[in-house]
C-alpha cells in the first residue's frame, strides 16, 4: 500500500521487467531469421569506426553498445545523444573512413534520433542502421537498414525489456565481428540464470524498499557498466521522480562523497575487470554509513560484508553480457519506490513515451 493509503495500478511496468528473460529467449529466435540482422552481420567487417546514437535510455543503450564494441572488437566506437548530431555536427567528427551510424529508438518516431539518421545519411552520405522495437517506423524511412524487435516494446512508458533486448541483439553484431563464440553460448546462460532469479530478486527488492527511507540514490559502475549506472540512475527518476547521480565508481571518491550517510542508497554495478578496486570502494562507503546495493556476477567476501542488498547472478557468462541482467535489479529499485510514493510507474509524472518535436 503506498503511502497516500490508495492502491497503485501499475498493470504493465512490473510485468515487463519480470518477462525479460523470456523476451531475450523470444527476440533471439526473431532474430535468427530477421534479413536485417543477417544483413547488419554480413555487413559489419567492411566497416572500421562505429557512431551509435539515441536518446533518454536510447542513448545510455548507445553508450553500453560503444563500450562493449570496443571491448570485443578493438574498433573505434562512441555515442552522442542525436541532439548533439543535430546542433553541434563539426564536433561530432563524421569525416572518418569507413564511419557506420547506429540510431537507436524503441518507438522509432522520436523526431531528434530520426532528424539525425537523416542529416547523417542523405547529407554526409553515412551508411545508417536503425535499431527499434517498432515496424515500419520514420526511423526505418531514414536509414538504409533497420533491425526491428516488435516483441520487446513494452505497453508501459519506461523503457525496461526494450533497452535489455536491443542491446542484446548489438553485442551479438559485435561479437560475430570478433568471432565471440563465448558471449553467444553466456546469452542462454544469462537468460537462465536471471529466470530462476528475478522472482526472489523481485521480493527482496520490495521488501527493501518497505523497510528503508533514502533522501537519495547513487549509481557506480566503471567501464560499459557505467552506462547501466547512467540508466539504472534515470529509471529511479522516472518511476519515482527521485534523485539519483550515477558516478564512475573511482571518481565517487574525489568529492561526490560527501553526500554519504545512512539516508544514500549507493548501488554499485561490479565488473569482474575491476572487482578488486570497486569494491574497496563499496566497503569504504559501508564505513562512511551509507546503505549499500550490490550487483556482481559473484561477491567477494568483502561484498558479502558491507552490501546491504546483495544481487548476484551467479551465471556461466562473458563479462559483457552481464550488463543486460545487471540493470534489471535498477529497474525493480525503481518501481517498487515508485509504488511506495504513491505514483504509478506505468505513466510517470511529465512524461510521455515519445517526445516529437515540431
Ligand atoms: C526515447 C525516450 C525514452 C524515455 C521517454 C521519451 O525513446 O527518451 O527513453 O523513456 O519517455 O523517449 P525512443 O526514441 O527510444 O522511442
């Protein structure tokens, strides 16, 4: 019962966070005879320097989506929002040799990813993907090609299995490029892993919620998970209309601190590169009194000690696919605050699922 006494009916967002790993399993077989993504696969190694664009959570899916290009394929890769594509193109660069554009967009109708996908293929000639969840969308019109995932959109307006499954499907282009037999076999093992998982992850994160009052919230990650931190941060705004920052894990030493006591839940996503550094961090902030949140693939003992909240996925996986699972804890942060506030993370306060500009 949130705090105003009258129940909240949120009737999709819940559902949409729980069906993930069964969304993932679904968008794979769409995928598997879907001509673009062949297409998007066969037309990757003709290409040396990756420009991924989007906006909101589309945009911290085009930043995760950068990351981990690099990471698997030692290419080139970076993520502007598409406002920045539109206004301020001479720094965006868009001269190299053998540039490929990513425009990321559930709806495929917000006007800033669409206008960009344009400027950049009919004005600077660049060859344009377009990722959605939509069909036959304005996106689809503005690029050369278009991989749509109409089984991920969600009913609600925050965007939960849509960014989990987009990114998905791009690890994989990435991972066929670096030849990643190890990352394909850890998409079935996460999927399991988060299944026999997320109704308990799903409890507890209730339960916690229930029992804690936070002025604010925090999110560290190092690396591609901290575009999971960047989009664990904005989901706990929208459901909630909280405030939340996310920080690099290290730098959240160099000032950002201060803000530490026991009224901040700090939520660190922990990569196994830099387990050893991070969590040092999190126990220096257990010290500083802070209420701590843990997502890792497995905890040391140290973790073990100081989180407050422990999510470990405990899966037979490539590092880089733990960030789709890892955002998942986040999103049910998010919406179970919501619901204790009162409001209803189907339709979030100032929000509207697309943003069309005139
Ligand atoms: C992008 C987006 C969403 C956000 C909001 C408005 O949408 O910024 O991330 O939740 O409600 O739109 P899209 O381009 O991916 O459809």
């Amino acid at each position: 019962m949130p705090a105003s006494g009258s129940p909240v009916r949120s009737l999709h967002t819940l559902a949409e966070i729980l069906s993930q790993p069964e969304i993932w399993r679904a968008s794979q077989r769409e995928l598997s005879g879907n001509a673009a993504f062949q297409t998007a696969i066969a037309n990757a190694p003709s290409r040396k320097e990756w420009l991924f664009t989007g906006c909101g959570t589309s945009f911290y899916l085009a930043e995760a989506a950068a990351a981990s290009w690099t990471l698997l394929t030692g290419q080139r890769a970076r993520a502007l929002p598409a406002s920045e594509l539109l206004l301020f193109p001479r720094l965006s660069q868009l001269d190299a040799e053998g540039l490929q554009v990513i425009a990321i967009s559930r709806s495929g109708r917000t006007s800033e990813t669409v206008r960009a996908a344009e400027l950049l293929s009919r004005k600077y000639n660049l060859p344009t993907l377009g990722v959605t969840c939509a069909n036959d969308s304005d996106l689809a019109k503005a690029c050369q090609l278009t991989i749509a995932l109409p089984t991920a959109d969600e009913k609600s307006m925050v965007m939960t299995r849509s960014f989990t499954s987009m990114l998905i499907a791009l690890l994989q282009i990435a991972a066929s490029q670096a030849a990643t037999p190890s990352l394909s076999s850890s998409l079935e093992s996460i999927a399991s892993a988060l299944s026999s998982r997320i109704q308990s992850f799903n409890e507890r994160v209730e339960s916690f919620v229930a029992n804690h009052e936070f002025a604010d919230y925090i999110y560290l990650a190092q690396g591609p998970f901290y575009p999971i931190a960047r989009e664990g941060a904005l989901k706990m705004t929208e459901m909630s209309c909280s405030y939340a920052q996310p920080y690099h894990t290290l730098e959240f030493r160099h000032g950002p601190k201060s803000v530490v006591a026991p009224q901040t839940c700090l939520t660190f996503f922990l990569s196994e590169s830099g387990m050893e550094a991070e969590s040092e961090v999190l126990v220096e902030m257990k010290e500083l009194g802070g209420t701590i949140i843990a997502v890792c693939n497995r905890a040391p003992e140290s973790v073990r000690r100081s989180a407050d909240l422990l999510f470990e996925l405990e899966a037979h996986a490539a590092e880089l696919a733990l960030l789709a699972p890892f955002i998942v804890s986040a999103q049910l942060l998010g919406f179970h605050t919501g619901v204790k506030k009162g409001l209803n993370p189907d339709e979030p306060k100032n929000l509207s699922r697309v943003v069309i500009l005139d």
